[in-house]
C-alpha cells in the first residue's frame, strides 16, 4: 500500500486529492522563468527571481502535504550556454538562496542536497553547498535535491566512467555489473526514483533530466509558466497523477 511509504494514519481526501495517495517523490522541471519575463517586458534575470519564489512555494506546498522528496532541475549542463549576463544573474540568485537557506532550513526542518558536477562553481558558492548539506544532517523534514550543472547523460558518463575505475583496479569485473551498481554510482543513490514528474512551461520533453530514475515516473505538462505556478497547479498535477494506473511493466 503507498500509504505504508508515508507511515502515516489515514486521511480522508481533501477535495482535490487523497491525502492517503501523495507521490512519494516529486520532480520538476522549473521551465518557463524567461518568456514570463519578456511577457512583461522585463529582462529575462526578473524570471528567474520570481522563479526562485514559485521554487520555495512549490516546496512549502508539497512539504505540507506529505512529500517525502522534491527534486528540482535548476540549472543544467547546457545552461552555461546562455548569454553570460544570464548565467551571472543566477548564480548571484543562487547566492542570495543559499544564505538565506542557511536561516531557515532548521525552521522549516527541510534536508538540502544538491546532484550535479559542482566543481565549475566558485569557492564561496561550494562551501555555501557544503554548509547547507551539513546543517542537513540536523533536520529532519522533506528533503530536496536541487540539481546545479546537471545533465542525465553527464551523469551516466560519471556512472559508468567509476564502474571502469573499479575494474581497472580489479575490484570488479565487466560481466558482474548489475542494474544496482549503476544506481548506487549515480548522484541520487539511496534516493527512490521519481513518482511524479511534472513540467511547467508548455513544453512536453524531459531535457536530460533524471533520464534512469523517470524509467517509471508518471508525467504531467503544464502551460503554465513556472513563475505562475501555484498550489491550484500543483494539486492539479497531483490529482491528475492519482488517477493514473502505475504496472511498472506488468499487467
């Protein structure tokens, strides 16, 4: 029974949604920051500030109704790409994040883990990751993995590149390699996958994100931009996702 998941009394529904049938682990793909902006004709760094208030809303919202989980795809391996004023005014973002995180993950009992290559980062910003994932280990409360220079294919190069390093040093031999030893190589080892992708933004692809751990996750697209999504959204995706049938392959 999901309920079990939870270790949770039963709830009766709460309009919407059963509170007895949450996701287990939320992802989402926080798309839609820069055409909210030009919308507006502001510039496209306003997006991604009021992109970072949706992201602690979304956080507070799922928190409160019994997530175990929420990973968020914040910045990806391609994003570098954008023009450089761009790719600054996020990091300045991130900044100003992680210090306010500081304060408020004990009160909030939030745990903060962040999955990617965080070596291109500055050292101020690395010891701010570092300090957030530390007070982590007090708190109790939902965790979330916000992913920083992340790719899903970077991170199954990673995976496969220390599964050679092991059988270089004959710790490990090709033909014993299990599904197992790939997932307990990835930066999400000993995190369940998924139960509910939802993504934001109109668009309908999951562009290198978690591409092993969504194997089995539900999906829910939305046109609404992330700046814009709320809670009616988000119980939205999660009423969608309780009416779907989960077989992961069977019948």
């Amino acid at each position: 029974m999901q309920v079990a998941w939870f270790g949770k009394k039963k709830q009766k529904a709460d309009d919407d949604i059963d509170l007895n049938h949450i996701p287990r682990h939320v992802a989402i793909i926080m798309d839609g920051n820069g055409r909210w902006a030009q919308r507006r004709g502001l510039p496209r760094q306003a997006g991604h500030s009021a992109g970072s208030e949706a992201f602690r809303r979304a956080a507070d919202t799922l928190a409160r109704l019994g997530v175990e989980v929420l990973t968020v795809y914040a910045f990806s391996t391609e994003n570098w790409k954008r023009p450089a004023e761009e790719v600054s005014a996020i990091m300045r973002l991130l900044d100003k994040y992680l210090h306010e995180s500081v304060r408020e993950m004990q009160e909030k009992n939030i745990r903060l883990y962040f999955f990617g290559d965080l070596t291109p980062f500055s050292p101020e910003l690395r010891k701010l990751i570092a300090e957030t994932e530390k007070i982590s280990e007090t708190t109790t409360g939902m965790r979330v993995n916000v992913c920083l220079n992340y790719g899903g294919r970077d991170e199954l190069t990673r995976a496969c590149r220390l599964l050679a390093e092991d059988c270089e040093k004959g710790k490990l031999h090709a033909s014993d390699i299990t599904g197992e030893m790939v997932e307990s190589r990835l930066y999400s080892a000993g995190v369940p996958d998924p139960d509910l992708l939802i993504r934001p933004g109109g668009e309908q692809r999951f562009s290198n994100f978690l591409l092993w751990q969504l194997a089995y996750t539900e999906f829910v697209f939305s046109d609404v931009l992330w700046p814009d999504f709320g809670e009616k959204e988000i119980r939205a995706a999660i009423a969608e996702y309780q009416h779907r049938k989960r077989r992961f392959g069977g019948v």
